[in-house]
C-alpha cells in the first residue's frame, strides 16, 4: 500500500483529451478499476478546454471528468511520463507519475521537442541521463512502472521509490478465435516501428511476403494477425508494448530485437531465439528464423504457449497490484 494512501479524498488521472492509443487506453482502464473499488477518481484531459475531451473508445467506461485540479494535500494526482511537467503547476497535491513509456518521456521534455528524435535517443543510450529531470521526478511522492525496463531506469538514475502496475489486454480479445488451419506464410510489421532494419529484411527476402499495419481499422489488423504465422517487432520497445502480445495471443511467432523492454525477459518472455541483436550479421539469422516458423510453424507456436497463457493472467496481476497500492 501507498505510505499516503490514508485519508486520500479523491484522485485524478491525467490523459490527452480525444486521443486513443495504447497509453490512453490504460489511463482509462486504472481510472475505470479504481471507481469499481470504490475510490472517488476522475479524469483531467489535456487540453483541458475541450468541448468533448472523451474519445469515443473510452466512453464505455462512463467515466467523470474534471476542468480543473484541486491541490489539496488530501488529493492525489497521477500523470503518464509525458505529461510530467503538469506537476510544477501544484504545490500540495499527492504526485505519483506513471511510467508507461521510457524513450516517450525524453521526447516530451519541452526544452528537446522538436529538436531530440528516436534516432539521437538511441545514439545518447545510457548517457541520456544527462537529460533526466531529476529534480522534478525525486520530488515525486511515488512512481509506478509498467514495465522491468522502466524500473531499472529509474533505479539507474536515483529513484527507488517506485512499484509495479503493469497492463492487460481488454477482456473482449479474450473471445477472439484463431484457427492455425486458416494460417498464411506471411510476416506481419509495423511500418513505425524499426523501419530501417524491416527494410532491410524485405530487401533480402524477396521470397517472403511481408504485410505492414497501416490504414487498418481494428478489426482488420486483428484479422491480418489472425492469418500470420509471424509478427516482427524491431521498434524501441518504450514499455511492455500491446502488440506482440496481441499477436502471440492471435498465434504469431514473434520475433524482435533486445532494445528497450524486449531486452527484458520480465517484459517480453519469449525465448531468446527468437530475440536478435541488430547488427550487419543478423539478417541472415532473422531470415532464417522466419522461414523456420513457416516450414515448422506448429512446433514453434508451442514455445509461446507460455507466453499466451501469461498474456491471459495480467488483468488479474493487474487487479492484484491495483489492490496492493490503492486499496485501504
């Protein structure tokens, strides 16, 4: 439990206003278990001035909203990494900071937007620290990390004061169906995400048919991971990204690199054959890889049986961690 939690009144969960990705989307999903525990939460969209700040995916979770923070010391207010900088606005609020992303905080920092990228943040590696606004983040009451590669940043730079509250799938993936007789010899990817080294890949494999996530609604990028044998991720990895999960969920052989969170076996519990260092050799091996989830799909799809079955139990981990932090 929170040495704070006592006496809290209320809580406030900061998001980016009619906006839906990944992140948002757990914003929402805390927000939505924290008031089915009982606890007095609302929502504080970012603009806070917009007419309609819910996104129409999140309505579901009837959720109140607030136009403004009360800073009380009796509150308390949890932002993502990226909206850090809201906290120099109050003085008496409970500040806890939810490190759903790492490489995402660097790159909201105002004094580097517009000027730091991906590409400058990988080349800055562990020296990024020189960037770290430890000032702020140790005056922190609390952080919580979703990820092991958050919490050994953190760590690395002087913060202890932090616990886990990782994610989940939503339930209704659950339902889904995949039928291994309908699966095609195709490599699913996403075009944003380690587009040099995919590439690369494409370039050398002329053989391989490689599909990428773009213009797809929902439903069309589940289908497309339904009928994949393999997923391929060579992306940051700035957290326990969705996903591989969806796709080892749908029955696809992932693979990726060992940058960000893939670097950890915690975060992304594949089997290290299928994890590649990114260098002038590995292309031949990746290539291999994947030819050999084609031609022995079934007893390769039984090495991720592991990981789907714990992909299934993180809404209940997730409850657990909730319950531990937030619960008298």
């Amino acid at each position: 439990m929170l040495n704070f939690i006592n006496g809290v009144k209320k809580y406030y969960i900061v998001a980016p206003a009619n906006f839906a990705t990944g992140g948002p989307e757990l914003l929402h999903q805390l927000a939505y278990k924290l008031k089915q525990s009982g606890i007095n939460v609302s929502m504080y969209y970012i603009p806070s001035n917009q007419i309609n700040p819910v996104h129409e995916n999140y309505k579901q979770y009837e959720l109140d909203f607030v136009r403004e923070i009360v800073d009380d010391e009796q509150n308390v207010l949890i932002v993502p990494e990226t909206k850090t900088q809201l906290l120099n606005n109050y003085k008496n609020i409970k500040k806890i900071v939810w490190w759903l992303s790492v490489d995402n905080y660097y790159l909201s920092l105002p004094r580097f937007k517009g000027r730091i990228n991906r590409f400058l943040l990988n080349r800055l590696g562990s020296q990024s620290y020189m960037f770290f606004n430890s000032n702020l983040l140790k005056s922190v009451d609390y952080h919580l990390v979703q990820s092991e590669y958050a919490k050994d940043h953190l760590n690395k730079r002087g913060i202890s004061n932090s616990g886990y509250l990782a994610d989940y799938l939503h339930e209704s993936f659950f339902v889904l169906e995949t039928n291994i007789d309908l699966k095609e010899n195709i490599v699913a990817y996403n075009p944003k995400k380690g587009i040099k080294i995919t590439k690369k890949l494409i370039k050398k494999s002329p053989g391989i048919k490689f599909i990428p996530i773009e213009n797809m609604t929902r439903e069309e990028v589940i289908k497309l991971l339904q009928k994949a044998k393999v997923y391929i991720d060579f992306g940051f990895h700035p957290g326990k990204d969705r996903i591989p999960r969806e796709a080892a969920y749908l029955k696809c052989c992932v693979i990726t690199n060992k940058r960000g969170s893939a670097y950890f076996k915690k975060d992304v519990s594949i089997s290290e054959e299928f994890k590649f260092e990114e260098n002038s050799a590995c292309l031949n091996s990746i290539t291999n890889r994947i030819e050999d989830c084609f031609k022995s799909y079934a007893h390769n799809l039984a090495k991720f049986e592991a990981y789907r079955q714990e992909i299934k139990c993180q809404e209940f981990e997730f409850d657990e961690q909730l319950r531990d932090l937030f619960v008298r």
